[in-house]
C-alpha cells in the first residue's frame, strides 16, 4: 500500500493567507495537517504555521515508536502540545492568535484523526462520502439540534463562531476518531480542507469528482473548477489536502 497526495492553497479574496498545510509520509504510513488561522494582521498565519509544524516535529521525533493503536490518543496530546506551544507565543508576540487545526495519522493499514474547529475531514471509501469531524461552530450546533438544514451549514450567519479552538486556555478540546470499520483499502480516499472551500462545494459533487479521478490532483482540479468560479469578492482563505491510498 501506497500513499499519495496533493495539497493547495489560496488567500482568496484576502490580502494574506492565514491557511497552513503540511504533511509528512512514507510508504504506507503519514501525518496530515491543516490548520486555518484566526488573529488577523498575519497573526493568524503565525499561529497555523506554529501548530502545523508542533505536531510535525512531534511526529518525526515518535513515528518510530509509535503503533497503530496509540496515534489517536497520541493525536490528542500532540495537539494539546501545540496549544501550549501557542500559548506561550501569544504572550511573546502580544497577539491572541488562534487557530483550527485538523490531523490524519495513517499508520499500520489503520487510519485516525483529530481535531478542533470547523476545518474537516472526509473519508471516501466503498463508494461513499463520510465526514467523520464535526465542526466545532455554532451553526453545526444549531444542525445538529435541528434549527438549519445540513445544506444551509455552508452559508449559515453563524458559521465563523467557533466553540474550540487551538490557542485557548478552555477551548481547546481535541476531537479524535479512527477508521471503525478496519484497515484502510487501496482505492480509499481522505480530503483535508479549510471552510475556505468546504463552504462551496456540496458533498454529492466532492464525491462525484472523486470517483472521476485516478489521483488526488485530478480530484483536487475538478473541485477547484467548480469552487473557484463561485467565490465571492473578499471571500476566505481556501486549502485542500488530498490523500489516496494506492
């Protein structure tokens, strides 16, 4: 089994990108990051790229040591790592930067994953599209209690409210799961993105550019064709990561 991926990153229609994006892979085994900065005047930028790299360098230095059955609850504890690595900065630079962050550990055949905020995660495999992260966000609240619809997520007033985040002493709560229903299979697919982007695309249409494409860069193209014309002027930041498993 073979990992593959392509990542992309847009500021939009803003002067910076506060997006930050990385990943680190072997053979069958990797760790994917994405995380979208909050804080402004590249406050933001600073704070995605310092969590990104914390778990990257958490990562190298445990990879070796680290068995299937432990990445979800190491996952966990990376992030909390990242959170008090940003604390600290934000005392240095005098900026309450923040940050979501979403993390996808392959390792062993077996898939986990983390997160915090409204940055998601999706699963395709067999045929179907899981979003297996729920955004940590008022408007998924008011989903999930039945006050919107799943498709009025994507354009809800309340979508930029976040309830978790990486860079707080009470709201960083990690989320994690792992792939239930056994090893990941060859032809199975994940895709790391920013609300930047999920907020343009429906998931019927994700899924469907999916199961048109042979890699993830086919599978990024589509998406982007149909995402980019539909942009508004001063819209967010956008990234994507996508990872095939071969």
């Amino acid at each position: 089994m073979k990992l593959d991926a392509y990542l992309y990153t847009n500021p939009g229609g803003r002067p910076y990108n506060e997006d930050n994006a990385d990943f680190r892979s072997s053979g069958d085994e990797g760790l994917f990051l994405l995380a979208d900065g909050l804080g402004g005047h590249l406050g933001g930028a600073h704070a995605s790229a310092l969590v990104v790299e914390s778990l990257l360098a958490a990562w190298e230095a445990a990879s070796g040591e680290l068995s299937a059955p432990g990445c979800r609850q190491w996952l966990e504890d990376a992030i909390l790592d990242a959170n008090q690595a940003l604390l600290s900065a934000q005392t240095q630079r005098q900026n309450s930067m923040k940050s979501t962050l979403v993390a996808l550990a392959l390792k062993e055949g077996r898939a986990a994953w983390a997160h915090v905020g409204d940055s998601r995660l999706y699963y395709l495999t067999g045929g179907r599209l899981l979003q297996v992260t729920r955004d940590h966000s008022v408007t998924y609240k008011k989903y999930l209690a039945g006050e919107i619809s799943r498709e009025e997520i994507n354009f809800d007033e309340d979508r930029s409210s976040l309830l978790r985040v990486v860079g707080d002493v009470s709201r960083c709560l990690p989320e994690s799961g792992e792939a239930e229903s056994g090893p990941v299979q060859p032809g199975d697919a994940f895709l790391l993105c920013s609300d930047g982007f999920w907020e343009y695309l429906f998931e019927e249409e994700i899924l469907l550019d999916f199961l048109k494409s042979e890699t993830p860069e086919a599978w990024a193209e589509r998406m982007l064709v149909r995402a980019l014309p539909r942009m508004r002027p001063g819209s967010d930041n956008l990234t994507l990561l996508a990872v095939f498993v071969h």
